[in-house]
C-alpha cells in the first residue's frame, strides 16, 4: 500500500533558499518531498558549479554506457580469439571445396545442388520454440542417426561423404562448418549472391541431439503447411519464396525423393528462372506411376505440388511475380534469408543481450 500520510511544511526564511524551494503552508506527500530534494540536488539555481551537477546527473548512464562498449569488445574479442586458436585457413577450405564441385560424371556436371540441399536440411530443422532439441545447422547431428535415416535426407551420404576430403585436409574446421560454407560457395560458384557467412558452429558428439522426423517441408502439400514450416524456424513469407527459389538448380531424383526431374533447364546456374518457370510455363499433372508432381509441355521440367503453392496463393505469388521481372532483389533477398537460415540457432552467432544493431 503507498504510503499517504501529509504533513505541513512551513516557509523557509533563509535568503540563501531559492524561491523555488520555498513553500508556505500546504500539504504535501513523501513523494512531494523526494522530488523536490531531488531537483534541488540537480537543478538548485544558486549552485555554484552547474558542471558538477550534469556530471552527478550524468554519472549513471556513463556507467551504462562503459559497460555495453566492455560487453562488446569483450565479446569480439572472444569470438576472434576462439577463430584464431582453431586456426583455420577459411580461404584455403573454400578453394578446396571449390574444387570439388565440377564434376561430369555426377548428376547435371556440378555437386553445387546437393551440398546446398545438405545445408539446407541441416539447417531448416531449426526451432525457435524447441529449447530441448532446437536442431538448426549448429551441431552437424545429420552424422548420426536417426536423423541421417530420415526420408528427406535420402541421398544426402553422397554430400557428406564428398566433403570428408575436405574435412581430413583441415581437420579443425567443424563439420557444422564445412556444410554450411560449402553451400555459400557453391550458389557463389553456380552465379548466385555472394552470401555472409560467418564461422562458430560446434559439433555435437553423438545421435542424443538429433531433431524429430518432420521438421522438413514436405513436397506435396500446400501453403498452409509451408508457413507452418517456415514460421516455426522464423521466417516471413518474402523470406520462404526466397529461400524456395533455390530450385533454380538441381533436380529431383526417384531413389531420392521419389520425384523425377529438374525445375529449370539449367540446374546447374543459380538464377530467378524457377519463378519465371513457375509463371510462364504451362504445368499439367504428370501421367505416371510417381509421387504427384507437375510437368510442362515439353516434358523435361518439373514442379512439385508445393511449388505450385506459390502462385495460388495470393501473397506468395505477388513475391514470385517481383522475383521473376527482377534477378538483382532476389538475389539481394536470398543472401539475406539464407544468412538467417544458416545462422538459425547458432549460440555463438546470437546477438549478445547488448548489443542493440
């Protein structure tokens, strides 16, 4: 309960006492009395050093101040130092990967598609509401099972087994690491946006960490279920069509996925012709024993029935239109959403509680 009790102040006669401070007889609260003690610290006009009073005023804040620019370059500093005792030579590792990526033997000519679908499925297991197993790319638990065996994940070994080469050639980068930068370099190499990426992620040990069956986007179903599956990782519809147009490369495979076929007719270029594709093209259900899927006159392309979902849903197909007349705002778009997948749950890429940019 506040307290209430009132008392009279009588007029105070001293000379030296500024007229703001005098009061004849009247009632008034604790309150009353704190504030103006309070203001006649600070404000009192016969003071005779008004610097020292904006200093005292000040005095808290400077506290606060010095102590986010200490949280700060402590925490750079950390993180830097952390990156300098591994040691790792960043460049050399993305030339290595670089290097593994052409190769005509596999698929379309390039291994680009598949490593960026193993950081994609590693990273969009993410969870904003799960604290006991958030998934995201931090950990690499896609080495374990059961994750490892979850349908979504078929045909994903190839990926994995691929950049063990580069894993025995730079032993302290962390798997979480290597996936995650090997698809930042192959959507650079394929033509994509040069993406931000950020090394810290920590590998976890064992299959104790490894996220539920489902958290993926499933091929066949609508846009309920896409937001369903996006949001939960914190992303907003420009962010989903962006990160979907990543189907401009690669294609489907039957052993895989169940599905046949590639969405654009370079799936090994990293472009804005998947949304034009989706636009442009005439897409008729195909005649086959298969999953589902979408075909165009010719035959050769395809679209899954969640593709499709971005035009007949009104506010997806407003975003596809936008990326499909202009390359350069995907391309933007893109890098940014897919800096924010591949960063979802990272501990040591969080924004300290500080830092206010």
């Amino acid at each position: 309960m506040a307290l209430t009790s009132r008392f009279t102040v009588r007029s105070l006669s001293s000379p030296t006492t500024s007229s703001l401070y005098r009061v004849n007889s009247q009632s008034l609260t604790y309150n009353d009395i704190n504030r103006r003690r309070w203001d006649r610290r600070y404000w009192n006009q016969s003071t005779t050093n008004p610097t020292q009073n904006l200093n005292d005023y000040l005095f808290p804040w400077k506290l606060i101040a010095g102590a986010v620019a200490i949280g700060t370059f402590s925490y750079l500093y950390s993180y830097n130092a952390e990156a300098a005792e591994k040691k790792v030579d960043y460049n050399a590792v993305r030339e290595d990967i670089k290097n593994l990526l052409d190769n005509e033997k596999y698929d379309d000519g390039s291994y680009g598609p598949v490593l960026i679908r193993l950081a994609w499925h590693a990273a969009g297991t993410y969870s904003k509401t799960d604290q006991k197993a958030p998934g995201g790319s931090d950990g690499a638990t896609m080495r374990f099972e059961p994750e490892s065996a979850h349908g979504a994940n078929s045909g994903l070994n190839v990926a994995r087994n691929l950049l063990e080469k580069v894993k025995n050639k730079h032993p302290e980068i962390s798997y979480a690491d290597l996936w995650s930068l090997s698809a930042v370099v192959a959507i650079e190499h394929m033509g994509g946006p040069k993406i931000n990426w950020r090394p810290g992620r920590v590998d976890k040990t064992d299959g104790s960490h490894c996220t539920p069956n489902g958290r993926l986007p499933d091929a066949d179903k609508g846009p309920d279920h896409i937001r369903d599956i996006f949001y939960r990782m914190g992303f907003n519809d420009r962010e989903i069509v962006a990160l979907i147009g990543a189907h401009a490369v690669g294609r489907c495979h039957p052993d895989r996925s169940g599905f046949s076929g590639p969405w654009t007719n370079s799936p090994t270029t990293f472009s804005n012709d998947f949304f034009e594709q989706l636009l442009n093209n005439t897409w008729t259900k195909k005649k086959w024993n298969g999953p589902e899927q979408y075909e165009d006159p010719t035959g050769k392309l395809m679209m899954l029935p969640a593709d499709l979902a971005l035009i007949k849903d009104p506010a997806f197909k407003k975003i596809v239109q936008e990326y499909a007349a202009d390359e350069d705002k995907y391309f933007k778009d893109f890098a940014l959403a897919f800096q924010k997948l591949e960063e979802a749950g990272v501990k040591a890429l969080a924004k300290p509680w500080y830092q206010f940019w």
